[in-house]
C-alpha cells in the first residue's frame, strides 16, 4: 500500500517545489544561497555535472548491496545529513524529525550547534542512532572541552569542529532584502572562531584521545595532511555549499588531492551540492566513504517534516540502486575511478541544476 507521502513525492525534485511554497522568502534566500557571486555553489554542481560514467555490461546484479560504512559501522546507504543552521526555520520541531528519520533508516545525522532543539534533545530524538555533534566555537578551549564532555556524555559518536568560518562570509541575498537569521542575531564570541587554529586541534585530541575527531571545511592537500599528522580521524571535505569563500572549487574537485593526501590515515567524508544518488555514486567511487546532504534534505524537511525526509531517504535508495546496477556494480566496493570520465556538463551550473524539472528559467527556484 503506498503511503500519503509516497504518492505525494514521486521524485526528488517534488521537494524542491513544495518547500519553495511553504518557505518565507527569506528563509528560502537562506536555503538555497550562497556567498556573494555564488560562484562557488555553481561550481560544486559544474563539479558533479563535469564526471560522466563508464559502465560494464553482463555482470550479475541481480543483487545489489547499497549499504556504506560510518566510522568502522554498517549503514543503510553511504549518506549523512550534514549540519544545517536554523532547521527550526523549516519545521518548527528543528532537526529532531530530520533525526528520527535518519536514525530509523540507519544513517547518521551530524547536528549543528546553532540549530534546534539543541545537543541533548537532539541526542534523545536520535537515540539508538548514529551522530555526529558539529560545533562553532564561540569560547575559549575550556569551552570547547566542556561542550565536548557534553556530547560524548549525551551518547554522539564523534565530534565535528568546522574550519572554514573564521570569517563570516557577506550572503548578498539575505543583505539586499534586509534579512538577518534569527541565530545570527543571537550569535555572540566569532573571535574565538578566527583564532582556532591547529594547537588547539593538538590540545583537543591529547585531552579527548578516544573520541573520533571530524574537521570539516579542509579544501586542500596541504591540511590534509597536516590533519592527519594530528591523528585527526574525519578529513571532510567541503565549502559550507558555498556560503562561506567565494570563487573556491567545487567539491568534487577538491577530493581527489584529499583522498591522495590521506592515504589510509583517515576517513573521507565530502558534501557540497550533492542532490541525486548518481552524485553519492561518484563520490563514493573517488574515495569519499560518506556523503553529506545539506540542501536536499532541508527541502524534504520543510516539504513533509519527518515523512518527507524518509522519502527522500527511500529515493535516494532507488536512484542509487539503479545507477550502481547499470554501472555494473554490485556494490560501493566494486567501485573505483575507472568507472568514472571527465565530460562537459550539459546544463548550466545551478543550486538546482540537478533537478532541471524544476523549470530553472523562472527566477523563484534561484
């Protein structure tokens, strides 16, 4: 029997829709925007849309393991979601229905410390489940070793510093029409996010040895390798869907020298424009062993709440399903670079462009 929310959402793109008319017009700037130009959030999609696929024939793939790995763990699919900000502005119970929806189709959610209901209703609403608390530091290293002790207490599996906002970025959408996000406004102690800097990654690992450390925000080769040599155990790739630098590159354009630098030292998790399960595909097949959903997520969240972030869950699913088994593959671990080739994309980069059905000539979808 289908379910309401089912047959309400045949495909990926119906989320995209429906969130557009239940969002304010400030909150969907917020969701689908990027810093100044954007031209950093095109270039995570230019990046996705550039790889085309090389498939094999005549394989048997009448069975097909789509299950990924989460820090040693076996999970549903290779996909997280990634920390979003303000979640209370697309449902009003915040992340904890994106959580419960993660924790019963066996994937973790990565919950952000300016997002509601906060670090231990999140962990409530996401017992039994996988996580990952993500922190921007707004105290001194006491502070952080305090919200630290807070979290492993509350049962998350690791911990998330974010490394690429030590300068707030200028979102020109949200400055022109005079939006200002609610937890900007309560936003207090930046400066102690400009002054981290790698001693204190150094002092958090001697004092939390134990604890799986993620830095997310690492866009090069070069700290990269410097995460590791701090025994870091995450190296996540990503430019915060780019709102954060301007003019960076895209993603997936980032991951090759990152998975080179890492070697076996660490785990690579990646986010930035990834909107279809053929975008999951090909960043699993380049080294990445886990995917962060931002956007697709908060769309599917503000859509239907909890239900339509299930079913997202279960398209996802699908259209993976139907990639690795056309690609030949029986699983993520069949996977490598030789099924994978650069190609002109053929639609203009857009926060969108994975979903052309949208109709991305009417200016409301941008």
């Amino acid at each position: 029997m289908v379910s309401q929310t089912e047959g309400a959402f045949l495909t990926l793109h119906e989320f995209v829709k429906e969130a557009k008319g239940r969002l304010s017009p400030g909150n969907w700037d917020y969701l689908v925007g990027a810093t100044e130009t954007e031209t950093t959030m095109m270039r995570n999609r230019m990046a996705l849309d550039s790889v085309a696929f090389r498939p094999r024939v005549l394989r048997d793939v009448s069975s097909i393991d789509l299950s990924g790995r989460f820090l040693g763990r076996k999970i549903t699919l290779p996909v997280m979601l990634a920390p979003v900000g303000g979640l209370e502005n697309f449902d009003p119970d915040g992340g904890a229905p994106a959580g419960r929806a993660a924790t019963a189709y066996g994937v973790p959610i990565m919950v952000s410390s300016v997002s509601m209901p906060g670090l231990q209703p999140m962990a409530e609403a996401t017992q039994g489940g996988l996580k990952v608390f993500q922190l921007y530091v707004r105290g001194d290293f006491d502070w952080i070793a305090d919200i630290t002790r807070q979290a492993v207490d509350a049962g998350y599996d690791a911990f998330c510093m974010t490394v690429d906002t030590a300068i707030y970025s200028r979102r020109e959408r949200d400055i022109a029409k005079r939006f200002v996000k609610p937890w900007r406004q309560r936003a207090t102690g930046m400066h102690f996010q400009a002054a981290l800097n790698w001693d204190d990654v150094k002092r958090w690992k001697d004092r939390f040895p134990r604890t799986p450390l993620v830095l997310k925000g690492i866009a090069t080769a070069e700290d990269t390798a410097i995460a590791c040599e701090h025994g870091v155990e995450v190296v996540y790739v990503s430019n915060h869907g780019g709102r954060q630098l301007d003019h960076g590159r895209g993603a997936l354009d980032v991951l090759p020298e990152v998975v080179q630098a890492v070697g076996s030292r660490a785990k690579v998790w990646i986010d930035g424009g990834f909107s279809r399960g053929s975008d999951i595909v090909k960043a699993v097949a380049m080294g990445a062993e886990l995917v962060g959903l931002g956007r697709l997520y908060c769309y599917a969240l503000a859509a239907a709440g909890q239900e339509g972030v299930t079913r997202m869950f279960e398209l996802l699913e699908t259209e993976i399903h139907e990639v690795l088994g056309l690609l030949g593959a029986t699983g993520f671990g069949d996977l490598d670079g030789s099924y994978l080739h650069a190609a002109p994309p053929v639609v203009m980069p857009h926060v969108h462009s994975a979903f052309p059905l949208t109709n991305l000539a009417d200016p409301g979808y941008r």
